[in-house]
C-alpha cells in the first residue's frame, strides 16, 4: 500500500513544551517508533507541519535584522523544511537499522505551485508562530496580523493559498514506487509561482494537509493518515455535547463542513484534504492521534473517511 503519513506539529512539540531542540528531538524520536508499523510492510511519504518553527524564524529575523539581512518567507519555509526534515530523516533511519529493515530515507526540499491571484492573499488566515495572550496580541497588532486560534490563544496569520502542483511530483512518486522513504512537503513545501516558465517563491504558508492532499493525488497513494492532537475527529469539540466520529462519509463531511464544526488552522484544513483526496480517487482518510497509531492500527481512536 502506498501511504501518505501528515504529521501534526504535536508530533514535533507537545503543548506546553518550550520549542528546544531537546523537545524536539525528544518528540520526533518518540514519533518515528510510533510510525515505523505503517513504514515496515508499505511504500511511504512523509509530510510534516512547521507552524511553530516558521513562526521562530520570522522572530528571528526581525530580531537581528540590524545585523544579518533579513530572509523572505519563502526561504525560512526552505530553512524549516530541511531543519525538521534532517531530524526526521536521522532519528527514522536509526529507528529502521535498529529493526534491520532495509529501506533508505530522503528528505526532499519541495516546491508547490501557488496562484498569485488566489483570495488567500486578500484574507490571511494562516496560524504560524507561537502563541500569545490577549494582551500581548493587542500590543502586536499593529505589527502583525493577529487573530485567535480557536480556544488556545492568539497567534500571528499569514496567507495560505491553495497548493496547486507539487513541482517534484514525479520524483517523489519514483522514489516512493522503489521502495524509499521519501520526507517530502514540510510544512506544506516552499510556494513558488510560475510566469513565463520560471519558478519565483511567494510569501505565504501552504497549509500541511491540503499540500499533502496534493501530493497524495500526484503520486497515486491508497491512503492518507493525517495524525494529530485528537485521536478522531468531533462534532462541537471541547464542549459538553461533543460526539466522536468513528466514520464519515463524503456526503457528511461535506454537510458538517458547511455548518462550521471544525476551526480553521485545526481540524477544518483537515477535513477539507480528507474530501479532496478521496473525491479524487483517494481511497481513504485516516485522521488520528499520533498518540494512538496502535490502536488506529486495530481499528479503535480513528476516524475513517471514504466516499460512502
């Protein structure tokens, strides 16, 4: 089977946790054992979010601008690409020779075709960054565009236009059909738009799970596992009438969809990969805890989403 595994920033930094490169490291170890049963018997690709790391190298940035030249965001999303993706690529390839299986991982810098024109960049809606309180936001937003994060707090938006094409989607494919473990499309890959047959970056943030949707399609996976902070999704999440859902389908996903059930920047850019990945042909959307890939593996603290 060939499979898509989209891991959540809390496969990279649990909540609360200060964003060092101990936590990190610590968290991605831990996430690699938790998806080697996925790896053992199938052709994978690796995707990852970077929401909090992008939104540390903008501050960055701005901090020692009077000293180093400030970069553009389409570079740092390049810079956090290849960050995660080495410890990604180390941390899994020590995890296999420990099983003695036999498969090479590659981390692959990956450009995704954006359009100038899309109205993302009239309504940024991106989260990225670290998380602010009421006060803090209001002395911010005349620095940033500073908007509240569901119920966790606020944060700083960027645009977010959809993904288009994956630029190396036949080499990703190539790779994955021999038999390689591809980490490919962090943070939704580096937007890049096309005029005249030539690449330029863009300023923005692809969103994670639409990219992964995309590249899913480009490369003909059977499933998509999208692993995060729940273990399924839920209808009026975080209050006392929640109700999980152990299977949906197309036609309900839509309809919940439309009613707002799920926050944007959490489970709504989700819900929306999961519909474009199996209205194209996708067989089907696993959405799960990265806590919980066992028993996602036995059936139980998942959410299956097919077209019926």
């Amino acid at each position: 089977m060939k499979i898509i595994i989209a891991l959540g920033g809390n496969a990279l930094i649990k909540k609360g946790e200060k964003e060092t490169y101990s936590n990190l490291l610590k968290n991605i170890k831990k996430t690699c054992s938790s998806i080697i049963p996925f790896i053992k018997n199938n052709k994978v690709v690796i995707t990852h979010g970077s929401g909090p790391q992008i939104g540390n190298l903008l501050l960055q940035n701005e901090i020692a601008r009077k000293k180093v030249p400030e970069m553009p965001l389409d570079v740092l999303n390049a810079e956090s690409e290849g960050l995660i993706g080495y410890l990604l690529q180390e941390q899994l390839s020590n995890e296999i020779h420990k099983r003695k299986m036999h498969k090479n991982v590659v981390t692959l810098l990956t450009e995704v075709l954006v359009s100038k024109n899309d109205p993302a960049f009239k309504n940024p809606t991106k989260f990225i960054g670290p998380f602010y309180t009421k006060k803090q936001a209001i002395k911010l937003k005349n620095k940033f565009i500073i908007k509240k994060d569901s119920n966790r707090g606020y944060r700083r938006v960027v645009a977010s236009p959809k993904p288009i094409k994956i630029i190396e989607g036949s080499l990703i494919k190539e790779l994955v059909n021999s038999g390689h473990i591809v980490i490919a499309a962090g943070g939704g890959g580096i937007p890049v738009a096309s005029k005249n047959k030539r690449l330029t970056g863009v300023k923005c943030v692809i969103d994670k799970d639409l990219a992964s949707s995309c590249l899913a399609k480009e490369i003909k996976a059977d499933l998509l596992l999208i692993l995060t902070d729940v273990d399924k999704v839920y209808l009026n999440y975080g209050k006392k009438n929640q109700k999980g859902l152990s299977r949906l389908n197309l036609r309900d996903a839509k309809k919940y969809l439309k009613e707002g059930h799920f926050a944007a920047g959490s489970m709504k850019p989700k819900i929306e990969a999961s519909i474009d990945f199996v209205e194209h042909g996708g067989k089907k959307v696993i959405i799960s805890g990265i806590n919980s890939v066992e028993k996602a593996l036995k059936g139980n603290n998942r959410t299956i989403i097919k077209k019926t």
